[in-house]
C-alpha cells in the first residue's frame, strides 16, 4: 500500500516532467562555470525550486482537465481522474510546492525566485486562457523553456548567449508542435473535445511548422557552435562537431513521431526510447569534454 502511495504522488506530481528543468543546467555548462562548486551548488538549488514550482501548476492543470482527461487513451489514467481528491487537499498541496519552491529559489537569488514567479505568471496565463489560441498556445510553451534559461544564468551569474535561448526558444517550438500533431493523429475525431485549439490545427500546417522549427535550431545551434565567443574562449572549431548529435536527435524524434507514433510528451520519449537517449548522452558528454578539457587548448 506504501509503494501505490508514493507511485500515486510521483504521478500527481508528474516528476517525469523534471528532466525539462535540466535546460537551467546549460548556462553553467556553456559559461565553463561547471567546475565552481558555489554556482553548481546555486544551480542545483535553482533546479529543484523550478521542479517543485512546475508540480504545483501540473497539479492544478491536471485537476481542471480532470474531466477532458478522461477522453484522452494515456491521460485517462491520470490520478485525478482515477481519485476523487477533495478540491481542499488539492489547494493545499498547491500551496505546499508553491512554499517549497519559491523558498528555495529565494534562498539561491530573489531574481531567481522573480523569474520563477514569471514563470508561474506564463503558466498560469497559458493554462487559463492561451492554450486555446492557435500557434500561440505552443509559443507560450516554449516561453517556459526560456525562463528556465534565464533562471540558470541569473544562479550561475552569467548572461545567457543570445544563440543559446535561441536554440532553446526554437527547439521547445519543435517538440510542442510535435506534441500537437501528435495529439491531432492518435486523437482524431475526439481530438478537439480533448483540447479544444486543435480545431484549428492539421496535420499538414503542422508539418509545416515542424520543418521551419526544426532547420532553424539546427542552422542557428551550428552557428553558436562557431560563434566569437566559443571559438575565442576554446582556441578552435571543435564544437561544431557536436552539430552530428543535435541533428541526430532531432531527425530520431521525427522518426518517434511519424514511425512509431508517439510523441505526446517529450519527457517520456527521451526516457523511452534508448537511441534517443544514448544520442542526447553523448551529446553532453562531447560537448562537456570540449568546454572543460578535451577539446581546449
């Protein structure tokens, strides 16, 4: 009974949907700040702050959808839809993440604990009203993904590069238009009772979108890659060889999507599937190798 409690909790809290939060990671590894233990420390704080932030707003998302939730093949099993939770404990559990999260973003930073405030702001204004408003819905999305970058840099006291939000802003764009067409396919006929936006969405626009998304992250990660400021700051053109793996994965993701249909959320994709996660490994282990030793002369 003790383990269906905490597998039931997991679920309320989708703790899944942590690994989003590893983007406030990539300030502190591009700056070449990864080895200063306060700022890692700081970062590390910062991470589970936004986790516990995020868990309060999937936790109020997921009760007012309790009810479209049950047309949905995968979110039918959600907890709420499977518990009937009196709407008292629910507020208070609110609170509680709320208390938890923004306590320990204060205590890294108060701007970081305002940008989690942002980020609560967006999220609340996406769920309440923009996430029936076409092409918007998923730019407010991706809009989340870029305050965990600023949230990252104000820890680890640097200034995010331009092409790195970039690249964030546009690689959130693929993945949540991925998830609607997801969504559209599996879906069909009841896909707009689920969420009503879809009604304006096809399958064909969508790919249309995903295409643009897709080859703008990949020109403009390879144009960060040789940028003056990594360039001068590693003495060569080694991080351009990192271009494989980001194109890599996102051509892997297509495949999910288009192949083995899935794609609903981007989470569990990377958790599912091994390719995809040995790619986005490497990745990091390439790219950390060349900003703190390998590669660096």
């Amino acid at each position: 009974m003790a383990l269906d409690n905490l597998l039931f909790i997991v679920q309320l809290l989708r703790v899944k949907q942590w690994v989003k939060n590893a983007f406030i990671l990539f300030p502190l590894i591009f700056s070449g700040h990864l080895r200063n233990l306060s700022y890692l420390t700081d970062v590390v704080l910062t991470f589970l702050g936004f986790c516990f932030t995020a868990s309060s707003i999937y936790v109020l998302n997921d009760y007012l959808d309790r009810e479209k939730d049950r047309l949905h093949p995968k979110k039918s099993h959600r907890p709420f839809v499977r518990r009937n939770i009196p709407a008292r404990s629910v507020a208070l559990l609110i609170f509680a993440l709320l208390s938890i999260g923004l306590g320990i973003c204060v205590w890294v930073d108060p701007m970081v604990a305002l940008i989690a405030v942002t980020y609560l702001v967006v999220q609340l204004a996406y769920n309440l009203a923009i996430k029936h408003v076409v092409i918007l819905d998923v730019v407010f999305v991706a809009f989340g993904f870029q305050i965990r970058i600023w949230a990252g840099a104000f820890a680890a006291g640097v200034l995010p590069s331009v092409w790195l939000q970039l690249c964030v802003f546009l690689l959130a764009l693929f993945l949540g238009f991925n998830k609607r067409r997801h969504e559209l396919e599996s879906l069909q006929h009841e896909a707009k009772s689920h969420r009503k936006v879809l009604e304006h969405y096809t399958t064909y626009l969508l790919d249309q979108i995903i295409v643009i998304c897709s080859t703008l992250a990949i020109v403009f990660y390879g144009l960060y890659t040789i940028s003056s400021d990594i360039v001068n700051r590693l003495g060569n053109h080694n991080m351009a060889y990192s271009l494989v793996f980001v194109i890599y994965g996102m051509l892997r993701y297509l495949y999910l999507v288009h192949v083995k249909k899935i794609g609903d959320d981007p989470g569990e994709v990377l958790l599912q599937d091994k390719s995809l996660m040995i790619g986005v490994g490497l990745w990091v282990i390439f790219v950390t190798a060349i900003l703190y030793g390998v590669g660096k002369s």
